[in-house]
C-alpha cells in the first residue's frame, strides 16, 4: 500500500529538526496517528500485533529511536466471518442443519475454535460436513437454491479480499467422513452422469467441497 511504502519517508519529516530527547515520544505519536487514520480509512485492520524494537506488545512509548515500531494486521477474522456468513446465505434451508453445519478447520483436521489464534501464514479451510453436501453443491439434488454454493462463496472473497488472500475451491476427505453406499441416483440436470464414477462407488469415504484461504505474505 501507498502508506507503507511512504511511512519511512514521512517519518523522517516527522522527526526533522526535532530535539534527540524528544524524537522517542514523537515517533510513538505519530505511529499511533498513522495506526489509526489507517484502520479509519480502512486500509488496515483493527485487529493487530504491535511490536516496538522488536518487542512484541511493547507500548509505542517505549521506543528506542530508530525504532522500529511495527504492526502485523490480521485479517484472518474479517475474512473468515465474512465467508461463513456469505456461505450461510447462499446455503438452501430445509431443516436448517445444512446452514449450521458450516466449519473451519486447519489441514491435518483441527478444527478452529479461536480465529484470532491462526497465524498469518497458515492455510484455512472451510467446509460443511453433511453428507450430502457434494450434492448440494454440485447440484446433483433438486434444491431451492443453483448449485455452487462454495464456488459462490470463492468469487465473494476474492472480490473484497483478492488484494491480500487467494481462495479455491476443492474436494477434501475429512476426518470419520461418511463413506458412500454406493447406490447410483441420477442428477436432475441436462447431462447428469449415467453411472457411478470410481470415487462414489460403494466403500469410497465421500470427499466434501472446501473452500481454502491463505494470506498473500511475502
């Protein structure tokens, strides 16, 4: 962003001429001031870790000149509560347990429980665990809403967030997956398959849509 990349040279103007004893205490002020015009215009999130001379949650107060003063937003809670509700909206509703069995996980299949603790660098994915939520996104159930519910939901995040995440659609297995039965059911739409394909055969662990998150870090 424009802001970052100037932040050095504004604050060099900041300081010019300023007394040695006082440079400390004006680069904390106008840390904090660009802190805040950032996160009000929205280019910056409010949630963020600061770190003053390396120190992590040192008050900016506390500076030694030159510095640094850092902060490392994080974005991993404005995006994720923006994909759930964007995948809940577009969810069909029956009995409502499609729309409440939406989840996100971290590979290897811990599911997340405190957004804030993801790190930065981490890959996130969100699922729905239902058994028939393949059929519900491939459309191969007659539902009240189309088919490519995740798809839907990819285009949304990379809409606002494509600056700072990439997202793809994929099939995952998940942990205890229900494993098909293998009983074939033609799909409604033109061109519906006519026969079972090797992976929904009878014995095969069902692979679910996801959608998958990571942060653009360089």
């Amino acid at each position: 962003m424009a802001r970052i990349s100037t932040f050095a040279r504004d604050l060099q103007l900041a300081t010019a001429g300023i007394a040695p004893e006082n440079i400390a205490r004006e680069l904390a002020a106008f840390a904090k001031r660009e802190l805040l015009k950032a996160i009000h215009e929205g280019e910056a999130s409010d949630q963020y870790d600061r770190y003053v001379n390396g120190r992590l949650g040192a008050p900016e107060e506390s500076v030694q000149p030159p510095g640094p003063i850092l902060y490392v937003f994080k974005y991993w809670r404005e995006i994720v509560e923006f994909a759930l509700d964007t995948l809940i909206e577009r969810s069909p509703e029956k009995s409502g347990r499609y729309k409440q069995s939406w989840f996100v996980m971290l590979p290897g299949g811990g599911r997340v429980q405190d957004i804030d603790a993801i790190p930065i660098n981490a890959t996130v994915i969100i699922c729905n665990d239902q058994p028939y939520s393949r059929k519900i996104d491939v459309g191969h159930m007659r539902m009240s809403v189309p088919p490519g519910v995740v798809e839907d939901g990819r285009k949304a995040v990379l809409s606002r967030y494509g600056n700072i995440v990439t997202a793809k659609r994929t099939m995952i297995p998940l942990p205890n997956g229900y494993v098909l039965k293998g009983r074939f059911r033609r799909g409604y739409r033109t061109y519906a398959r006519k026969k079972l394909r090797k992976d929904t055969q009878a014995g095969a662990q069902m692979t679910y849509p996801a959608l998958v998150l990571s942060m653009k870090v360089s």
